[in-house]
C-alpha cells in the first residue's frame, strides 16, 4: 500500500491511513509547493479545456519513505457527498512518480463537464493502484468553481438567438400588454359578432353546426323533443279522440266487420284442434257419447259370465302369446308343465320374460317342495353353453343397477353350476364393471366362502379358481378381506403336492406383488414355515434380492457348495455384526525406502464414511514402531515407523455417513412398540409357548391348521336333467 501526500496554497496537510494528502486546486493554473511558499505558475487559458493541476507526494506508509520511482495506476473521482453518494466524475490514468513525487491534470483523459461546478459542494477522492481509497475525501474549493463563469457568454448554455425564436417559449404566456392593439382579445369577441349581427342585420351564415338550412327543414333529422299541439294539422286524429271514433262506428250493433282477430281469421276459430285450453262442458257433449262413470257398467252389462263378448288382443297380443299347451291339458308334470312358453326367435330371445316394477319384487320366481337331489326352483336350459352371453345359457340374469342372478342358501350353495365340458359358472362384465362374479358370503361361522372352487381332476393343469384381466391395470384374480380383526384371507391357495404351489404368480414384471397399507406393523408380504429345521423357509430366493430399506433378522450367513466336496455339504459363514452401519477396508502395502507408503483409497471414501479407525499388522518381521503418519486426508492415508521393504497388513473401518444412513440410523436399544409387548421373536428359546411369539400374534391360526383352511367340500352332487328340450 503506497501513502499519497498533497499539499495546497488553500488547505492543510492532512494525514489519513495509507496516505497523506494535500489538495492543490486551481482553474487554469497549476500550483506547485516551494520551501512552503505557494507559487501560481500560469497554464493554458483556453475556454474549451477544463482541467484541474493535481500534485502530489507517493510515500510507504509504514516508514514515510518515498516510493520507488516508475508508473503507478491512480483512480480519481468526484463525489456530490462527504462519504457514499453519487460519483459525478471518475478518470483513471498511469502517472510518472519520481522520487515519490508527481503531477498531473485531472480531465485530460476523462473530460471535466463543466456542469459539475454548479454551486453545489464536491469531494475528491483517490486511490493508488489496488489500494482502498484514502479516506476522508477533500472537500473541492475556491479555484475549481471558476469554471461555473465560462457559462457568461450563454444563458443556461443557451445563446441570445435561442431566447428570441419564439417556437423555443414552452411556459407561461405572453402578458396583454406585449400583444398588439390589433389582435381580438376575447373580451372583444363577443361585443363585434354582436354588433355586425344583431336583430335585423344582413349577415347570413352558411352553416349551423355544419350544416346548412336543408337539413333543419327535414323532419327526419329531428331527433329529440315532440311537436307542439298546435303544429299539427287539425285534420289529424289525436289520442284522445280515437276512442270515440271507435266506438261510435263500432259500437253494441255496429256494422263494423274486422276481418281478423289477433292475426287469425274466423275459420281458425271455428276448428277445434285450435282449441289448446280448458275443457267442453258436460252440457255440451252429445248424449250418444259415453262418460267415464258409463263405461264400468256397458263392460260388465256386455262382457260379464257368458258374455259372447270375446277382445281379439290383449296389450296387442294374442293368446297364443301367454299360453301354449303342448302334449296336453294344463297340467303341472315335467313333461307337461303348467305354463309353456314357445318363442318365435325374433330378438329379444327369452324364452320366459317377468317384470315387475315394484321396488322389492320378483320378474320370475320359481319355488319347488322336491328334496330330491338335482331339481331346482326355476330350472333353465339353451343347448350347448356359450363362452360369452351372446351365446345360448341355461339362466341368463341381467340388471342396470342391481344383481342379474341372485342365488341365496341356508346350508348350502346359494349359486350352483354345472359343465360336462367348460365353465360351470362363467361371470363377464363390461369394461366398466368391477368384476365377472362376485361371491358375498354373510355367515357367522368359520369355513364359509365367498366364492369357492373345486376342480377334482387327478392330472393335468386344472384350476379350482381361474381369473383371467386383459387390463393393462387389471387383476386376474382380486380378494379382499373386509375384516377388521381375526386371521381373514384376501386370496387363499392351498396345494396337497409335495411339489404344488399354494399361491402362483408369473409375470414379465413382477410375479407377486405385495403391497401394506397399515400405518404400523404391516406387512406387505408376509411368509410362515410351520416347521423349523432345515430346508423349510418362510421365503424362498432363488435369484438376486435387493431391499431398498432397512433389512432386519436374528441372525445372517452364506451358504454355499462346499469348496471340497461341493456334492455333498455346504459352507457356511455367519455375518459380522456391529452397533454401527460399519464399512471395513483392508489390504497389505510395502513400506518404502524411508519406512513409509501411502495407502490409496476409493475416490468416494471420505463421502461415504466418518469417524475412521486403524489396524496395522506387519508381515514377516517386527513393526513395533508401525503408526499412522497422516490420517485419511484426499481419500488416503499414509503409515510409517517401519523398516524399509517391510511388508504390512492394514485395515480401516468408518461409518456410513451417506443420505440414506443419516436418515435411517441404527437404534441399537429400543422399546417394544405396545401391541408387540410381552412376545417373543423366538418364544421356545426361553422357555415359552409358541402362543407367546410375535408370529402367533401375526397369524394366529398356522396356515397348516385344520382352523386356518376353508372347508373342503367332499362331494357335490350334479344335477340330474330335468324338465324338457326343444
């Protein structure tokens, strides 16, 4: 930092950090300081080039002495305040210092605007190469301010041609008294027009607001106002006078004739399908015509017991249509049944249509006493079953709203189907519907079911229940357990093979997919082994597995063929288990000519890892003096203190430090949450019933208990063909 000193005829040395400065200022001159006498030597007097001579000493600040001689960058600027403000003027130049001192004219490389120098304070401030400013600024005085005359020969920088070129006046006005005697002031208007066009007077003006006489004198330009009663002719009809005229012409007797009334002459009037309101009267109904209250009796007078009265149709239906006897009488056997009915094959194909309007009612219903096996209230039969309703079905039920068949049983099925060769009950809905079949079941009592299926094939790919979605958000096969408490079962499989598959899921994505929507404690899937021992497991891999959180277990190992006799037996290890999320690193290093070697680490060591131990070990002679020179710095860390060429086995270990770490650390000693207090992961281990478990409390009823099964059902009867066919 260099120290500047000024000096002036106007103002004392002033001393500041990192310089000292005196201001030398005069307009158009140049001061300079001998012996402490201040001499005015005079400069360029031309007009157009406003400058400021400038002098000064360059010295060190820390000894006063002067700086080196050479070229040293200096900034000055101008303020309008004492500290902060506006800078008004800034110039940056190169200046010669000799001996520590120097000269120069501020505005002859940026000009000085005379503008600035307009009667208000201004501040100098300067600043030596990359030095902060010198502080305080020198308040500009006297001399400088000389500059502000240069504007005598102008007005406002404006000469006197300026002010007498009147399109350059942009304020005020001219007073009445600088107006000539020969130009109408406003007050005179008036008093003229007046005077040369008054009552009588001669003068005519071609237009009245812009238009001329034969616009005024056509009634179809008056546009506001009414004419007077008295401009209007007094053959005229006025209001008042119309009523009069009317009724004298038109009167009681008049033979006054309008030709229509409301736009319509007299034969619209006279036809009755005009007639849109109110009612004929009783009166004027012909008696020959028969009343509502006369009906009841003709029909029961006409039509009564033995009545020949016969209706051809009834809704326009003949009686073919209702009834149809075939093979006999009305009888109630299975080959002649008491109602048949044959339809033609124009749609809609039903063979028995019911309706009923009723909210709580039945279209058809059909009620038997038989306890004989394979007979049924409404039995329904079409030929060979189609796959899809389009097809021919033995009971098609249909609704908009509701159930298109209902089937309800106090002890048994409450739909039962039946196939020789396809789907004994076959569900299809529309995309909008939420499912092909639904099963409700409402009892009380274990072993019941929603829907069950029971295929009894010895062989082969068989299903007991088969879903089937061609969604691309579809389920196959969907079960809910609508329970709130007890061991309820959205979907249950079951196999008896010793290399069956209770639940089977395939799947170009995912196979199984098992999704938790409790709060707490919930499982998204959930496996059981009933059996400890080898080769029994509640879950089963055979490929990779990632677990994207936290993995919990008793304990951990690998297993593996062993490496000597990979036939027979398998190796395996157990994990190495720590408090903390630990990583271990570990290699062997030869220590250098001087007893030390750097050991490199992973580039992303330090950003996963925090808090770093060390082991060393040394190989094939003693290291007692083996240390840790430099610990991990730059993903490395270097050993010393051994002999050269020593060979050393090292190992470091950190904790993770990484996002998913920090946000999940391990809780090495917790509480039980409440509804997990008084179990046991492992009840047998101390001495207690597996009741106690955690597991037992997740599934109460093991999946290999008789309770935890639906009822096999052991036979089902088929049904026995009854009835008729076409």
């Amino acid at each position: 930092m260099a120290r500047v000193q000024f000096w002036s005829r106007l103002l004392p040395v002033l001393l500041f950090t990192g310089a000292v400065l005196v201001f030398p200022f005069d307009w158009q001159s140049r001061t300079v300081v001998r012996a402490g006498v201040v001499e005015q030597l005079p400069v360029s007097t031309d007009a157009t080039t406003h400058v400021l001579s400038y002098q000064g000493r360059l010295a060190d600040p820390t000894t006063g002495a002067p700086k080196a001689d050479g070229s040293y960058s200096m900034t000055f600027r101008i303020y309008d305040a004492a500290t902060g403000g506006t800078i008004l003027w800034t110039e940056i130049k190169d200046i010669t210092v000799s001996k520590g001192l120097f000269s120069t004219l501020l505005g002859d490389t940026t000009a000085l605007a005379a503008t600035i120098f307009d009667g208000n304070d201004r501040w100098l401030g300067v600043k030596v190469g990359g030095d902060t400013e010198t502080t305080p600024r020198m308040r500009l005085a006297f001399a400088p301010y000389a500059s502000y005359a240069l504007n005598a020969g102008t007005l406002g920088g404006q000469n006197s041609a300026f002010y007498r070129n009147a399109t350059n006046i942009n304020a005020g006005t001219v007073a009445d008294a600088r107006v000539a005697a020969t130009l109408t002031r406003d007050s005179e208007v008036l008093g003229l027009v007046t005077a040369a066009d008054g009552t009588g007077s001669t003068l005519d003006a071609d237009l009245l607001d812009g238009q001329d006489s034969a616009f005024y004198r056509n009634a179809t330009n008056v546009n506001a106002g009414t004419l007077a009663d008295a401009r209007v002719a007094g053959t005229l009809t006025r209001d008042s006078e119309v009523l009069g005229l009317v009724t004298a012409a038109d009167g009681a007797g008049s033979g006054v004739d309008a030709d229509l009334l409301d736009g319509q002459d007299s034969a619209f009037y006279r036809d009755a399908d005009n007639i849109n309101a109110g009612a004929v009267p009783d009166a004027h109904i012909p008696a020959a015509i028969t009343r509502d209250s006369e009906v009841m009796g003709i029909v029961t007078t006409n039509d009564g017991a033995g009545s020949g009265v016969d209706a051809d149709a009834l809704d326009g239906l003949d009686s073919t249509k209702f009834v149809g006897i075939s093979g006999g009488a009305m009888s109630s056997n299975s080959a002649n049944p008491v109602l048949k009915v044959t339809q033609d094959g124009t749609n809609p194909n039903h063979g028995v249509a019911g309706l009923f309007s009723s909210a709580e009612s039945y279209g058809v219903q059909g009620e038997t006493n038989s306890s004989t096996v394979g007979i049924a209230g409404v039995f329904g039969s079409a030929g060979l079953s189609g796959v899809m309703i389009a097809g021919k079905s033995g009971l098609l039920g249909q609704s908009d709203t509701g159930f298109g068949v209902v089937g309800s049983s106090l002890n048994n099925s409450g739909i039962f189907g039946w196939s020789t060769n396809d789907y004994a009950i076959d569900g299809q809905g529309p995309s909008t519907a939420t499912g092909g079949v639904r099963g409700t079941s409402f009892g009380g009592a274990a072993d019941t079911s929603g829907v069950y299926g029971l295929h009894t094939a010895g062989s082969g790919v068989v299903y007991g229940v088969r879903g089937q979605s061609s969604s691309t958000t579809g389920r196959g096969v969907y079960g809910n357990a609508t329970a709130a408490t007890g061991a309820a079962f959205g979907v249950y499989g079951e196999s008896n093979s010793s290399s069956g598959r209770g639940v089977y899921g395939t799947s170009p994505y995912l196979g199984v997919y098992g999704y938790s929507t409790g709060a707490s404690n919930s499982y998204g899937v959930y496996g059981y082994a009933s059996a400890a021992g080898a080769g029994n497991y509640a879950g089963y891999f055979a490929g990779d597995v990632h677990v994207s959180g936290s993995l919990s277990k008793s304990s951990g190992t690998f297993r593996i063929d062993h490496p000597l006799d990979p036939e027979n037996k398998y190796l395996s290890h157990s994990f190495v288990e720590s408090p903390d999320m630990l990583n271990v690193y570990n290699g062997n290093v030869t220590l250098g000519e001087d007893g030390s070697v750097w050991v490199e680490l992973p580039g992303y060591f330090q950003a996963l890892n925090r808090d770093f131990r060390y082991q060393l070990t040394a190989i094939g002679g003693p290291g007692p003096n083996l240390y840790i020179a430099q610990e991990v710095a730059d993903n490395r860390f270097q050993i010393a203190g051994g002999g050269s060429g020593l060979r050393v086995s090292w190992q470091v270990t950190g904790i993770r430090q990484d996002a998913f770490a920090n946000a999940n650390p391990v809780i090495v000693e917790q509480d039980k949450p409440e509804n997990e207090r008084g179990t046991y992961l492992h009840p047998e281990l101390f001495g207690q019933d597996r009741s106690r478990g955690l597991d037992s409390r997740l599934n109460p009823a093991p999946v290999d208990s008789p309770e935890a099964r639906p009822k096999a059902v052991e036979e089902i009867p088929q049904p026995q063909a009854q009835g008729y066919s076409e």
